[in-house]
C-alpha cells in the first residue's frame, strides 16, 4: 500500500499543472499583489489643482458635479473658477494641472500626462457616465409614468 501511494504521490508531484495552478501560482501572485499595494497607505497624494473657465452656456451639472466631489472629498481636487487667460497662465506657471472648461459640452485642457491629469480625466469622465445613468433613468420613468 505504502509503495502505491509513493508512486501516485510521485506522478502527481511531476504533473506540472497539478503543482503549478493551486500551490505555486497562488504564492507567486501573492507575492506579486504585496510588492505592487504593499505601500499603497503611505503613498503620497496631494491635492490636484484645477482651474475652472465658465463659458456664457455653463453646464450646472458640471459645476454641481465638481462642488460634490470637492465636499465629498477635499483632498482630491481644489477648483478654482479664472477667466481664460488667467488659466492659462496658471497652466503654463504649473500653478495648476488642468483647465476645465464649463460650456454647453464640459472639456478639460492639460499641459502633459501624469498621474494629476489623469484624476481629472477621471472626474470628468466620471461626471459624464453619471450624466448618461441619470437621463437614461429618467427617460425609463417617463415612459413608465405617461405609457400611451
């Protein structure tokens, strides 16, 4: 008995899918995960400066959309509402990392890519999908609501 279970043992230990995939891939990736997030709490974020340019058609979904997040969380951006040209100023000075301007269609105007840009990105991204969500919502309850 005892030479059978060596054997089975053995064909299993050099069946490489059988060893790989559930006892060294997890401890690989494992380790993989801690050096990646390891130090992901000490990571040093500041806050991203923003200038912002209403045009004479401002979209207040847009500026509502930037005053929540910077209530929900200060840290994450600090906007700033200038005129075109002190934006501008500010972006060539590095004074801020972006420009959005606030028109019938809201855009966003940086000066290089880095992580700063791509918070911003993100946030008007963001405030776009939300956008589409709550039309799409409302379009759904007004068809539910006044059925012909």
């Amino acid at each position: 008995m005892l030479h059978l279970l060596k054997y089975s043992f053995l064909s299993k230990i050099r069946n490489f899918n059988i060893v790989f995939w559930p006892l060294v891939f997890p401890l690989v990736l494992g380790t993989f995960f801690y050096f990646a997030f390891g130090n992901i709490n000490e990571a040093d974020f500041q806050t991203v400066p923003v200038a912002v340019v209403k045009e004479a058609s401002a979209d207040t979904f847009f500026m509502t959309y930037l005053i929540e997040v910077e209530k929900s969380s200060p840290d994450l951006l600090k906007a700033e509402e200038m005129s075109e040209k002190e934006a501008l100023e500010a972006l060539q000075d590095k004074k801020v990392e972006g420009i959005y301007y606030v028109g019938k269609e809201p855009s966003l105007t940086v000066a290089g890519t880095g992580i700063e840009e791509s918070i911003l990105q993100t946030v008007l991204d963001s405030c776009e999908n939300t956008r589409t969500t709550i039309t799409n919502i409302m379009k759904k309850i007004r068809r539910w609501i006044w059925k012909p």
